[in-house]
C-alpha cells in the first residue's frame, strides 16, 4: 500500500476508537514518510513534539498492530518531528508530562524556577470579590456558577464562559473566582491573563525562538502548568491561526487534567468573527452564561455599596439620580459617581441631584464634542469584525467584509457627519451612491428589527466614544 494511503487507513481506524479530544489535538498533520521494506520499519512524522511525545507513548501499539493488519507484516515503527531537534533524547516537554502523567510533574527547572518567583496566584487584584459585587436579575446565574467553580474548582462547571458587553463585571467575576480560590484553597496554582496577553506573550516567545532557537516549552509550560485558567477577553485569539494552535493547546491540556477554565468573551463564542470552529466549540462544553445591563434598582444597590466602601456621605436621592441616568454600563455608571463627587468636592459645595446635573452634564457635552477621527470610527469597526482596514477599503465582497463596510459608511455618516462623498473617498475611493446604499442598508435593518445588527452597532459606538 502507498505510505499515504496506509496512514489514511490507520489514522481512520484510530479515530473511531479514541477520544475527538485527543484525536484533534495531536493527530493532524501527522504522515508516513519512511517506509523500509527491507528493515521492516516505518517513520511517521508528527507536527510538533508534544504530537510526537503522546503519540509514541499512548498509540505505538495500536498503530503498530493496525499497520500489521494492513501490510500482513510486523513493522517497528518510529515517530520524529520535522524539528531538526526531534532525534534528541531530551526529557519530554512540560506540556506533554502533564497531559500524560495527569499532575505537575515538570522535568524543567527553569520552569519551576519561574513558577516558585511567581507565586501561587498570577495577575489577581484583590479588590474584586464576591462580597462586593451585587447580584440582580441580571447576573444572576454568572454569579451563581462562578461561586460554585471557585467552591469546587475543576468539577461541575468547566469551561465556564461568562460573556457580556463591557463594563458589566466579568472581569470582576472572574477575578472574584481567583481570589475565592486563593484564600481557600492555597495549594492550587491560579493564572489569570488577558486573551490579548497570551497573545502578546506567544509573539515575543516566537521571537526569541526564532532567533535563538529552542522550543516553546517555557510557554507552554505557564499556562498549563496551572489548576485554574481565568481568560478574560479570550475573543483577541481569534484571527490568527498561531495563537488559537498554541491556545487549543493549552486548553486541552488544563480540560484533560480536569483543571478549572473559565472565560469571558464580548459576546456569544458562536458570534466570534474569526474564532475557529474547534476553538469555539470548546467554549460551548461547558456552563455558558451572559450578563446585562443591571436595572436601575440594582444600579442605585451599586452606587451604595460604592459609596459606602468610600465613606461618602450622600443622600440615597442623589445616588437614584445618578443610577437613571446612566444605563450604558456599570463602569459608566461608577464613573459618572466618581466624576459628580470629584466635582463638588472641587467646587466645594454638597454632592447633590442639582451639583450632580452640573457634573453629568459635563459628561454628555464631552462625548459629544470629542472629536472622533473618521480614521479612528474606520479602524475601530474593523478591530471589532477582526479584519484589516484595508480589507474595508479594499474590493472584496464577502459578507464578512462587506457587512463591516457598510456599518463603516452608516458610522461616518453618523458620528461624523460626513458628507457620502467624503465617506466614500475615506474607504477606498468609492462612489457617494455606493456609501448611499451602505447606509440605506444598514439603516432598513435597523429599521426591521435586525437586533444583532442594533447590538454590534451600539456596542462599536460605545467603544468609539468611550476609548480615549
Ligand atoms: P467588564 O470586564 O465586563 O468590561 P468589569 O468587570 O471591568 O467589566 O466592570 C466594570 C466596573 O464595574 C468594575 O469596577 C466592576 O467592579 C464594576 N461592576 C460591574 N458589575 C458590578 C456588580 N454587579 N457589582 C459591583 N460592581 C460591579
Ligand atoms: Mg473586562
């Protein structure tokens, strides 16, 4: 039998009898590229080392036993990488070790060493707990299984993904876990970290590994060489194809063990431009619950207990009257507080409804008079689908660019009110009765009850007229 043919018909058989877990992790890309007929032997080629590692120790005989029926003959088999370094008898990576043994064993010492500087907790501030965070029909059930994962970490609820737009308290929540952890139990090992900080750190590691060679066994090592994952915004791996490997990775790695992941992301995993398919399935293994805007009964709870904490005196009226007003988020709702308080405290009077109007008042003038570059409203759209800006200048005419370009001519029309010619001269020199019928598009969806639509576009606007 030709050697892709006969690895065709070996890995087929495989993946009916193992785990779709194991079988996607470390089977693709996998190949016979030796056989040796006379020697009776076989190389099978793996796409990385931790492939190789786990292959060679849990399916040799399988796969051993699966060639003999095809080629009715006994064939020693061999697994390498396409890494120069892959004949070498080095100790087996960290990640391997865990994936295999099921504990921390880590033949690494530099890993260890930087384990032992860093502590038992990674990236909490201890501010953000439980007790401090308000409970209403709006969070309810996130904060209900985030208390029971940090009760009993690794057992009923893993993944757990929270999801919400910003400033409703997921980074709160999941802080809030990590820190439940780490007074209860203080021998589990906790990292939180950004999805944009994994894929800060896997781009400098690339780099030092490009340059002076070596593996990514540093890396890997810090994030599964922990009992729980907090990944706050993991929607930022999304789009490069790296960095969902290296995080797929990870993310088996810490499941398999049965180790405590919890994430949040901007939206629903379905909803994530650019995530892959494997990736977002993941998410959805688990709990998965969303979070809104607090009512204003809550809003008002918020601001109390805020106040409260900061020894403030100011009447329940004043708070209520802060709590109408804001109904973007609750870090706009915490800023609008901060702002009225600095402000009397500044011009010396009491913090009241009427001081309060003043402050506030103030707010909406400077969001609106922020001169919002057109370039700035272009490049955030495109930040926010997970595609380039010159893909929204550009000529495709996919959905997922075409759907960008035309909330990017509603948006300039709209925050800037530029005029269409302009509009079209921003993005790629385009006809003002092409930025016309943009704009007529998006607004008849609008019009029709698009919510998805309405949502993206709300949460787009938000982040254009928040963001400094
Ligand atoms: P997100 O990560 O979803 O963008 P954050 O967790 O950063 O939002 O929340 C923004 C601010 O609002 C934080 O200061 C957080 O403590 C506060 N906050 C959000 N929700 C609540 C809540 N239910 N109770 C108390 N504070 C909250
Ligand atoms: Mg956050």
């Amino acid at each position: 039998m030709e050697k892709e043919k006969l690895w065709k018909s070996v890995v087929g058989e495989l993946e009916l009898a193992i785990s779709p877990t194991y079988y996607n992790t470390f089977f693709p890309g996998t190949k016979i590229t030796k056989v040796d007929n006379k020697n009776k032997s076989i190389e099978v080629m793996c796409p990385s080392k931790i492939s190789r590692d786990t292959i060679a120790s849990k399916y040799k005989d399988e796969i051993t036993n699966l060639i003999y029926k095809r080629q009715k003959e006994q064939y020693t088999i061999s697994f390498v990488t396409s890494n120069k370094q892959s004949n070498d008898n080095k100790p087996t990576s960290p990640l391997f070790s865990s994936v295999v043994n099921n504990n921390n064993i880590n033949t690494d010492t530099s890993v260890k060493e930087d384990v032992k500087k860093a502590g038992n907790k990674v990236g909490l501030i201890d501010d953000y707990t439980f007790k401090n965070f308000i409970v209403g029909p709006n969070n309810r059930l996130a904060y209900t299984v985030a208390k029971s994962v940090a009760d009993s970490p690794g057992t009923t609820y893993n993944p757990f993904l929270i999801y919400s737009n910003v400033g409703l308290g997921k980074t709160h929540l999941l802080q809030a876990i990590g820190n439940e952890i780490a007074i209860n139990r203080p021998d589990l090992k906790i990292l939180y970290c950004t999805g944009q900080d994994f894929l800060n750190e896997l781009m400098e590691e690339m780099q030092t590994y490009r340059n002076k060679g070596g593996t990514l066994g540093r890396f890997k090592a810090k994030f599964t060489n922990n009992d729980v994952w907090l990944i706050d915004d993991v929607q930022h791996i999304a789009g490069r194809d790296t960095t969902q490997e290296e995080f797929y990775f990870a993310f088996n790695n810490l499941y398999l063990n049965k180790k405590q992941i919890v994430l949040s992301t901007d939206r629903h995993p379905s909803e994530i431009p650019k995530l892959e398919s494997r990736i977002s399935s993941r998410f959805s293994m688990g709990m998965i619950a969303d979070m809104q805007m607090p009512d204003v009964d809550v809003r008002s709870a918020i601001l109390r207990a805020k106040a409260k904490k900061m020894k403030i005196d100011i009447t329940n009226e004043t708070l209520d009257y802060i709590a109408e007003n804001i109904s973007t988020n609750v870090r706009e709702l915490e800023g609008a507080f901060i702002q009225a308080i600095t402000y009397s405290k500044a011009m010396g009077v009491e913090c009241n409804v009427k001081t309060v109007q003043e402050a506030l008042g103030k707010t909406i003038v400077q969001t609106f008079e922020k001169n919002v570059k057109p370039t700035k409203v272009v490049s955030e759209i495109a930040s926010f689908f997970n595609i380039e800006v010159r893909e929204i200048k550009g000529k495709k005419r996919t959905k997922d660019i075409v759907k960008p370009r035309h909330i990017s001519m509603y948006l300039l029309k709209e925050i800037n009110q530029l005029p269409l010619k302009e509009i079209g001269e921003i993005l790629g020199g385009r006809d003002h009765t092409t930025v016309m019928h943009g704009v007529e598009k998006v607004t008849k969806d609008l019009e029709n009850g698009d919510f998805r639509l309405k949502r993206q576009i709300s949460e787009i606007k938000e982040v254009i007229l928040t963001k400094k």
